[in-house]
C-alpha cells in the first residue's frame, strides 16, 4: 500500500492545471488610468470639502468658544423715547427707522431763530442790569461821600456843643467874678457915704466909689445876660429852677441839642441808605463810637468801602444782574435743545417726525 505523501503528490501529478491567460497591453493601460482619474477626483472633492468645512467651522467653533448657550434664553433691551425739550418746527431730521446711532448724535434740529432771538433779549437785559450796577454803585459813593461829610458835621456839632458848654462855665465864672467886684464896690460906697457925712472922705472919693459901684453893677448884668443868652442858645431855660448852678447842664443834653440832633439825624438818614441801622435813643457820641467799631482799627476808608459792597441800591443792582444772567442761561440752554440728540447707543425703532412738523416741549424721557 502505498504510503500518504505518495498519493498527495500524485494526485496532484495528475489533476491538470488551468492558469488564467494574461492581459494585452492596451487593457492593462486603460484600467490604470480610469483608477488614477477617480482618485484625483476624489482629492478634489475631499479638499473642497475639508476647505468648505475649514472656512464655515472655523468661525461656528470660535463662536460656540465664546458663547453660552441655554434652552430658556431671552432678548433684553432698553426703548428711551427722545423728545424735543423745546417747542418748535422741525427744519432737519438726519436718521430714519433701523439706524443705528451713538449716544450724542444729532437726530432732528429745530428753528433756532426764536431762540437765537430770546438770547439776544437776554444779553441786552444782563448788560441794561450790569449798567444800573455801575449806577448804584457810583449813587453810593455819593453817599458814602456825603455820609462822610455829614459825619464830619455831627462830629463838630458835638464840639461846638462842648465848646458851649466850656464858655457857658466861663461866663459864669466871669459871673461870679463881676459880682465879687461889685461886692467890693458896694462896701467900698456904703463905707465912704458914712464917712462923706462926716467930712472923713472927701466928695471926690464918694463920687468914684459911686461910679465903681454903677460900673460893677452893669458888669454883672452884662455877665448874666451873657450868660443866659449862653444857656438859652444851649436850650436851656435862661435861669435854672430851684436855684441850681448856672453852669450845671444836663448829662444828656446832647441828645436835646437842636444842632447835635439835626446832624445826627442827617448822618443816620444817609447811612440807613447805606445798610446801617442805627438807634434813635443812642448818643451822638455812642452812635459814632459803634461806627467806628465796624472795622478792628476803627479805620473810616475800610468801613465805608465794606459799606459800599453791602449797601442795599448795590445788592439790589447785583441781585437783578444775577437774575438777567440766569435768563440769559435759560435761553442759551434753550437754543442748545434745539438740537435733539441720541442719549444712549442703540438702533432707531420708530421715527414719527418730519421736516416741517411743529412740535411740543415734552421734556427729558
């Protein structure tokens, strides 16, 4: 029996052998060349494809990196109502609806001519008001200058008053001098017409003791008169009651003193003008010592130039200034809201005005 590796090959000696037969040249070649046209064909498309992908993903993946995304998202936004804060026509409107415009940004402009006019009004009342400030200011230094010169009056009627009342002491004591005289006369007359009767003195002797005597005597009514005329120019009565000194004068007469009073009153009409109130029941004297005390060195040009800034003509002249001043600011802000422009950045959702429209004052929204 033959063994098995015998067989295996014989069997495989005998089993004939097909082999395919070989392909022409030509077939080879076109085969090779539909398989390289579709490759490149498919580059291409690949790499239209991956550049499609690139230019489109690129920018969706940048995005989706920096955005976060939610199921229950919602649009927030803010609507702001522009209106004109004057009244007037409407000469220009520079955006249209889905403009998107930045805070400041002009959107309508209004007739600015009535404003223009109303400032011009304004600043000719600011410069008519600033004139009356010089005006009150030059009436008060005509009375600041008269103040001073009315201060120099009640100053010299005080003294001319104490100057009175020196001489009205001097005539007394002038008085007193030509009665002791006439003393001395009348003893010296009284002695000797004794003595006349007795052949002591001679006739002579008598007659000049006589005439020394009518001499005294008109000497002390000379010297009363003097001094009564003193007292009554002093306002005082000619002979003092109950027989007081006529030298004595009362502690206050120069609040009585016509003239004392008169310039004081001057003084105190001219300063209220001033802005300086003074009290009616103070002293001439204490009047101009609480005015010098206005200033620490009792310095007259220093008060009377700090008068000059209070007084009331000036505070009133510079209150009507400031208040021109305000008007004018008033119309120049006016003229200002002539121009409507954007408060916040945004988008214009709705515009309901046109060239030409009247429109209202409807002020900041």
């Amino acid at each position: 029996m033959p063994d098995a590796k015998s067989a295996e090959i014989t069997g495989s000696a005998n089993k004939p052998t097909v082999e395919p037969p070989a392909p022409s040249p030509a077939v080879k070649s076109s085969a090779t060349l539909g398989t390289g046209r579709r490759r490149w064909w498919l580059w291409i498309v690949g790499g239209a494809v991956s550049l499609l992908l690139l230019i489109e993903g690129i920018p969706w993946i940048s995005t989706a990196l920096r955005t976060v995304s939610t199921d229950d998202a919602y649009v927030n936004g803010h609507v702001t109502l522009v209106a004109p804060r004057v009244a007037g026509q409407v000469t220009r409107v520079l955006v249209d609806d889905n403009n998107r415009v930045r805070k400041g940004d002009l959107l309508v402009q209004l007739d600015k001519e009535p404003y223009q006019v109303e400032v011009d009004i304004a600043q000719t009342a600011v410069a008519a008001a600033r004139a009356d400030l010089v005006t009150a200011q030059a009436q008060v230094r005509g009375l600041e200058g008269l103040a001073r010169s009315q201060r120099f009056a009640l100053t010299r009627a005080v003294e001319d008053l104490d100057n009175q009342v020196a001489e009205l002491r001097a005539r007394v004591a002038t008085l007193q001098s030509a009665k002791a005289t006439l003393g001395r006369a009348r003893a010296d007359y009284e002695r000797d017409q004794r003595l006349v009767k007795q052949g002591a003195v001679s006739r002579e002797k008598f007659d000049v003791d006589t005439e020394a005597q009518s001499v005294a005597e008109a000497q002390v009514g000379k010297a009363e008169q003097d001094v009564y005329q003193i007292r009554v120019n002093l306002g005082l009565p000619a002979k003092p009651e109950n027989g007081e000194d006529l030298a004595e004068v009362p502690a206050n007469l120069d609040q009585t003193y016509s003239a004392v009073k008169e310039a004081q009153f001057r003084l105190m009409q001219t300063a209220a003008q001033l802005g300086v109130v003074q009290s009616f029941d103070e002293s001439p004297k204490q009047m101009l010592a609480n005015f010098y005390k206005r200033d620490a060195q009792g310095d007259i040009d220093r008060i009377l130039a700090q008068l000059l800034k209070e007084a009331p003509p000036v505070k009133q002249a510079e209150a009507k200034v400031d208040e021109a001043q305000a008007h004018l600011d008033q119309a120049k802000l006016d003229l200002r809201y002539c121009d409507v422009v954007a408060e916040i950045d945004g988008v214009v959702t709705r515009r309901s005005v046109n060239p030409g429209n009247h429109v209202v004052a409807a002020g900041p929204r």
